[in-house]
C-alpha cells in the first residue's frame, strides 16, 4: 500500500506539473505565433512565415527536471511518512514510466491536431523519431517513450546525486565528465587505422546507423534501453543507503 500511495502522490504533482508546461508551451508555441499570422494579410504569407517546433526536445528537458525535483523533495516526504528506500525507489521509477507515456501520447496528438487544423502554417516535428522511424507508428511510439523514459531515468540519477555528495564531491565529478570526451579522443587518437575504424564502426551499429546511411531504430532503441537500465542500476545503488538531507 505505501508504494501505491507514493506512486499516486507523485503523479498528482508530476500530472499537474506537466499541464502547467503544456499550457506555456502551447502559449508560446502556437497561440501567440497564431495570432501574429492572423493579423498578418494572407498575401503576405509564405514557407518562411511559417512557426517550426519540435515537440520532443523541450518535453525531454521539463521531464529531466520534473525527475531532478521529484528525486529531491520527495524523499523528505516519503521517508518522514515511513515509506522505505525501495519502495521510493520504485515509486519513483514507475510513476515516471507513467508520466513518460502520459507525454509521449501528448506529443503525437499535438501533432496530430496541428496537422490536421493548420499544417499550412504550423509545422511539428519530433526529429529524432522523424528520421529513423518516419511511417511506422509502433516504432515512433517505442523510441519516442525509450527516449523520454531514458531522460527521465537521468533526471532522477542527477536528483539523487545531487542529494547524497558534498559540493566538494559533485565539482570533482563534474569536472571528470568535462574531461571524459577530452580523455576520450586522446585515446581515439592513438590508435591505430583500423583500431579506429572498429570503434566508428561500433558507434555507427549502435546508434543504428547502416550501410548507405539507413537509419535502424531497433539499434537505437537497444542502445537507449541499455543507456536506461545503466541509469537504473547506479540509481538503485545510491538510493540504497541515502541519508535524509536537509533541502536548500
């Protein structure tokens, strides 16, 4: 029952949170251009005057953030209220699965809507999906949720991390992802033509881009899900012992 109740204490806020973002996005994302192009004379209308927006990135970031608070503000809550690590844990991961697929199905019913009322002047898109799974309706739901779950699961990594290590701590770790990539191509560097070449070739096969540039969601989708369950398993192990900490 106290996973139960802090599933559904999550969602109402997580829910409420997400129709205030909706509410902005379409304000500025719509609305307002709406009516510019509406005091605008039709003959003045052309491709360029046309409102671009793409649906995915802007939902991606508000989910990390809504993962970030949540992790945070909700542990105070939770653990004051007798619930236990694993059950937060749990809540957590699960109500944000629900809110991913609660944003996914948003998505594509914006777009579905603006397509269909006024496509002539309102361009969606949701790019990633748009190039590796143009048609397919099935393959563009599963890899817009694995992205959006993947997010979310980051946003909750980030959120307890935060919360469990000193400033101290969180500088020296920030500073050893800045210099990862550094790291990285100079050990890129080294090797050798065709040690190279097998690296390139495992990114391009894990991001799922083939031959002639054909795009293969399924690669991506393995690639994001193992990405995901990654996050999962380093979040699992530091909610584990997580102390209680006074929010600031």
């Amino acid at each position: 029952m106290k996973l139960k109740a802090t599933i559904f204490y999550r969602l109402k806020y997580q829910l409420i949170s997400l129709g205030i973002y909706y509410l902005f996005f379409l304000g500025f994302s719509f609305v307002l251009p709406g009516i510019a192009i509406f005091f605008i004379s039709k003959g003045a209308i052309n491709d360029e005057a046309m409102v671009q927006s793409d649906l995915l990135l802007p939902a991606a970031i508000f989910a990390m953030i809504l993962a970030i608070i949540g992790a945070r503000s909700d542990f105070k809550v939770c653990i004051q209220n007798g619930v236990n690590r694993l059950n937060i844990f749990l809540g957590n991961l699960i109500s944000n699965f629900i809110v991913s697929n609660v944003i996914v199905i948003s998505i594509f019913l914006f777009k579905g809507i603006i397509d269909l009322l006024s496509k002539k002047y309102f361009e969606c898109s949701i790019v990633i999906v748009d190039q590796y799974a143009p048609t397919n309706l099935i393959e563009r739901y599963l890899l817009t949720l694995v992205i959006i779950f993947m997010v979310s699961s980051l946003g909750l990594l980030i959120g307890i991390f935060f919360d469990r290590f000193s400033n101290l701590v969180r500088l020296l770790i920030g500073a050893a992802v800045v210099l990862t990539p550094f790291l990285l191509g100079t050990i890129y560097s080294s090797l050798s033509s065709s040690a190279r070449y097998q690296v390139l070739a495992s990114i391009k096969n894990s991001i799922g881009l083939g031959a002639n540039g054909h795009l293969k969601v399924m690669s991506l989708i393995i690639t994001i899900l193992i990405i995901t369950l990654i996050n999962i398993v380093i979040t699992y192990l530091l909610n584990h012992k997580r102390e209680l900490q006074r929010l600031s």
